[in-house]
C-alpha cells in the first residue's frame, strides 16, 4: 500500500515551517483454500502514528469465509475489528481518545 502523507504546519513569528512525514501502513493478508470453491482469508494492518503532541495506533482486523460460484463470482460473510487508540501529551489538551468498532461484513464480488 502506498505510505499515508500527514501534513502539520506550524507558525512563529520569524516564519513558518512545513513539515511532511510519510507513515507506512503494515499489514498481513492470507488465505487458505478449504475445498469446496470456498476459502478463508484473514487480514491485520496496524497504522502508528507520532506527530506534534499526539501519538496513537490504529489497528484494523478481519477474517473471512467466501465461497466462489464460477469463475466470476464469490460472496461470502466476515468479521471486522477496528481499534484506535490516540494521546495527547499537551499540557493544554491532555487526554486520550480510544474506539473499537467490530461487527459482521456479507460480500458480494463479480468479476470480469
């Protein structure tokens, strides 16, 4: 995947600096045909993040059963997990922002 540009931008009175990071993200995907045109497929990307007075994660997992009818088209059902977690070390806006968010996924892909 391509890296995630994040742009901060910060003013003085003598001039203005811009400054651009580029932070990966990392991730695993496989799969594993079970027979019967059907497979499962599990994927992790994790996303850390430093920037300013803020660091965090933000974490997404999946995992997968699809079965395929033909040779253009599958459907199949999942589940999703989304974790984030950020902190704010300034001493002005001191906290921490945590959300997870998992639920079930149906699939339908035609293709040509």
């Amino acid at each position: 995947p391509a890296p995630t540009a994040i742009y901060t931008e910060r003013n003085s009175s003598a001039a203005s600096d811009v400054y651009k990071r580029q932070l990966p993200v990392v991730g695993v995907f496989g799969s594993v045909e079970l027979g019967w045109q059907s497979s499962l497929g599990a994927r992790i990307q994790a996303f850390g993040m430093e920037f300013d007075r803020l660091e965090g994660l933000m974490l997404f997992l999946n995992l997968e059963w699809q079965r395929r009818f033909g040779e253009h088209l599958s459907a199949g059902i999942g589940y999703n997990y989304y974790y984030t977690n950020l902190e704010s070390r300034d001493v002005d806006a001191r906290g921490t922002l945590e959300t997870h968010h998992h639920g079930p996924t149906i699939t339908f892909t035609a293709g040509f």
